[in-house]
C-alpha cells in the first residue's frame, strides 16, 4: 500500500497535480460533476502536454542535426514546453509537489506579507517549479529538502516578480487593479528602464499605423508556421538536398520534408498549449477560490496579454526588435564560447511584445523599440548561460526561454555550485 502511495500516485505527477485540483474543488463544495469533470481534466492536461512534446522534440531533432550539418555548429531553440515536457519522466514527481507548495507558499506570503499578489499564470508556475526542481537537483539536493526549498523560491518569485513590475504596469493601465504575473519580469523591468532613461514617452507608438497585412502575428500557430517553416527551408538550403533526402527524409524532397517538420513543430506546440489549457483551465480556479477565502485584499497577477490591448502597435513593434536582437545574437553567440541560441518565435512575440509595452509606457516609440531590442538579447544570452548548466545533467537539447528562468536558474545552480553542492 505504501509502496502504491508514494510510487504509483505521488510519483506520477498527472495524479498528483489532479489530486490537488480534487481537495481545491472539494473544499469550495463544487457539485459532484464539477469535481470529476475538473479533476479529470486536470489529469488529461498532463498527459497531453506530454503526446505534445513527444511531437515537438521529434521536429526540434530533426533540425537540430540539420542545423549543425548545415553551419558545423550546435543551434538550440528554447522553448519552455518541450524542455519541462522532457523532464517529466525524471522531475515529475519533484516538479508537481513544488508546484502545488509552491503556490500555497504564494497564498501565505500574500496573506501576510505587504506582497499582495496571486501569481495565476499557471503554465509559467509549472515551468518555473519545473526549472527550480532540474536547477535544485543539479546542485545537490533531493527529497524533502528539495520540495521545501523549491516551494520557497518558488512561492517568492510569485510575489516578487509581479512586485517589481506593478509601478510601471499602473503607468501602462491607468489602474491598480491586477499586476502581471509571466517570468518574462527581467526583461519587462530592464525595457521599462531603458525607456524611462533614452526615450520619451510623449511620442508613443500608438501614434503609428501598422499595416493590417501584419495582424497574422497576433495569431500564434499561424506564426509559428509561417515562421518556423522559413526557418526549416533556409536551413535545409544550407544543409543540401543529398544530406537530407539520403539521412532524414527517407527519399522525400527536401523541401517539402523541411516544410512538414516545420508544420509538425508547430502542431506540437499547440498541443502542448492545448493540454497547459485545460491543466490551468481546472487547477487555477481550484487555486484561485482558496486564495480568496484565505488571502483577502489580493491583486491577482496576470499573463502577459493582459497588457497588450493597452498599446497594440508596440506588440507589434516589440515584437520584430526582439526577434532583431535574437537574430544579431547568432552570430555573437559563439564568438563568446555560447552555444547558437536560435531565436524561437514564441518566446519573441510573448515577451518581445510585452516588452515593447512597458517601454512605450515609459518611452514611448524609442522605449518600446530599445527596450524590446534589451529583451531580445536578455532571452538569447540568458538561455544560453543556462544551458551550460542544463547540459550537464543531461538537458543539452533544449532551455528555458524566458528573462526570470534563466535569472533564476543561473543564480540558483551558481549558488550551489559556488557553496561545494554536487
């Protein structure tokens, strides 16, 4: 029996996250069907965020070999779900219990500390318990000790990330009435800074017009396409016809192979954000009713879409000098010993365009464009630090993409390190 409680149903993370959706529901006396529905679907979230990365990693394979072929030089893309999804098997367990810690330690500091925040961007509290779990056991640590010290940081990050960004989220809002709660912070704070010193925020960009034919961007799946699928022929192009056709495609056009990898990538990404949907869709409200029974006077801390209505033309605009920045630091990359972070659109767009508006708030035009250009260096160089560490234990695949997980990641594996840990 104790062997089925600790192997079976606390070391299967799938069961675990959907036991505490289960005791949320239950304790908020949510009908019966509520209860099955929600924890069902909870449990169905993990296990398709898994099916997920299985066909994500297969394409990332793929042009990975067709990368180094290509250039003679190992090119990585992060990309959050497929590194968290890969680690599941050997972190799961470790991940689900910071997760669920984690977010109790977030309630806790809300109730009493001045930190009045709810972090319910649930994939990136995922994410993150996911990278503190790999960074916490690289350094050493395991077991009890691991859960307690990752549910911390975890739980500190939650209030103090959305902390530091509240000043300048009322500046982009005209309101105090959420904060934004996305481990992208670094690089919306830096944005936000550089904007408030070289820009000026008199002249926005919401005094430009953007061309309509540029809307596709807001729609992620067709943009990562359309973007990967560039990616995948250029570098096909490079790689050549025989290699492909003889090595990878089995025969097929090299073409029209690279262009189905492409595709398979981004159907791979939208399951996995089809499975952290309906994981979140059913743990966050579990979370959130508690939190309003025992963290009163809460402001709750929101992804980072939340801000784009407030100046759109600056997604835009963050967007593509991110994405600039990304692709200038190829080439720097290996000069400095880096390995070639490959600059993925996901990451790009969400924080490159967030970024531009908290540069705009602050900057205005110059703001957004140089505080997204910041970010765009911040989530290439961050990635790659990381990685060092990552691929000693393993994880050489792939990294985390955004500012506050390479922060966070780099800082806690350095400490430990530093500090004689394994």
């Amino acid at each position: 029996m104790m062997n089925l409680i600790m192997n079976d149903i606390l070391g299967t993370p799938s069961i675990l996250v959907g036991l505490f959706a289960l005791i949320g529901l239950l304790l908020q006396r949510k009908p019966i069907a509520t209860v099955v529905s929600g924890t069902l679907k909870t449990i169905m979230g993990f296990v398709i965020i898994g099916a997920g990365a299985t066909v994500l990693t297969g394409a990332l394979d793929i042009f990975g070999q067709m990368f180094t072929h290509a250039f003679q030089v190992p090119g990585i893309i992060p990309t959050n779900e497929a590194i968290v999804a890969a680690a599941q098997s050997q972190f799961g367990a470790s991940t689900a219990l910071i997760m669920v810690f984690g977010m109790i330690v977030n309630i806790i500091l809300a109730r009493f500390t001045p930190l009045k925040y709810i972090f319910l961007t649930g994939h990136h509290t995922l994410f993150m318990a996911c990278l503190i779990a790999v960074s916490l056991t690289v350094g050493g640590m395991n077991g009890a000790p691991l859960v307690i010290v990752g549910s911390i940081i975890l739980g500190l990050c939650m209030v103090v990330f959305p902390a530091i960004l509240q000043p300048y989220v009322r500046q982009i809002t005209g309101s105090d009435d959420f904060a934004v709660g996305h481990f992208g912070s670094i690089g919306y704070f830096v944005s936000a800074t550089i904007g408030k010193w070289f820009g000026n925020k008199e002249k926005t960009t919401e005094q430009i017009k953007v061309p309509q034919s540029l809307g596709f961007l807001r729609d992620t799946s067709v943009a990562v396409s359309l973007t990967m699928s560039i990616f995948f022929i250029v570098v096909a192009l490079f790689a050549g016809q025989e290699y492909i056709q003889t090595e990878l495609s089995g025969g097929s056009n090299f073409i029209v192979f690279s262009l189905i990898q492409a595709i398979t990538f981004a159907a791979g990404v939208y399951i996995i954000l089809a499975g952290v949907r309906m994981l979140i869709a059913e743990i966050v409200p579990a979370f959130k009713g508690i939190a309003e029974k025992w963290a009163p006077n809460t402001k709750p801390a929101l992804d980072c879409p939340t801000v784009f209505p407030f100046a759109p033309n600056a997604v835009i605009i963050g967007f593509l000098f991110s994405f600039l920045a990304g692709l200038l630091s190829m080439f720097i990359l290996p000069a400095v010993g880096l390995k070639v972070i490959i600059p993925g659109l996901v990451p790009h767009f969400f924080t490159g365009a967030a970024a531009g508006v908290f540069g705009n708030a602050t900057g205005g035009r110059r703001g957004a464009m140089m505080g997204a250009f910041a970010n765009g260096l911040l989530i290439s160089f961050l990635p790659a630090i990381l990685l060092i560490f990552l691929t000693q234990f393993g994880f050489g695949g792939s990294t985390f993409g955004d500012t506050d997980f390479g922060a966070v990641g780099i800082i806690i594996m350095g400490l430990m390190k530093i500090f004689g840990a394994a």
